[in-house]
C-alpha cells in the first residue's frame, strides 16, 4: 500500500488539491509517520531493520514531491 502513495499524491496534485510546497513543508510529519510505520512493520525491536525499512517509505516521499510539482506543471499549463 505504501507503494501506491506517489500516484494517490500525483492524482491529487491534478485535482488541485496537494501542492508541493505543503509537502515539503510538512516533512517532518511524514518523518515521523515513516518512522512509526517503520516500527509498526517491522517485527524485531533492531533500529537497523526499522532504518532498512524507513529508508524506501523516505524515497517513496521524495518522490511524491517530484510527481505533485510535475502534477502542478501540468495543471498551470492547461
């Protein structure tokens, strides 16, 4: 399910209603949800395994931002 939050967000962006800016405004909340979605997930208490498992939910973020400000470019030039 994780996975599919780039396209959820870049859908949103062309509905107007997701802007990059809030995105990166707000990365320390998806900090703390990754890291706590991280800790949920994994099943040992190691914070290496919950680190290998933040990582890609942190790379799923950064690239929602990159499709939410493709989203916008799209939606300005219409």
């Amino acid at each position: 399910m994780a996975f599919e939050t780039p396209l959820v967000f870049f859908v949103l962006s062309l509905f107007g209603v997701v802007q990059s800016r809030q995105l990166i405004h707000h990365w320390r909340i998806a900090v703390v949800g990754a890291s706590i979605a991280a800790a949920v997930i994994t099943p040992t208490v190691d914070p290496v395994n919950m680190l290998l498992v933040m990582g890609p939910l942190m790379g799923l973020y950064v690239l929602s931002i990159i499709l939410v400000s493709i989203g916008n470019r799209i939606i300005k030039n219409r």
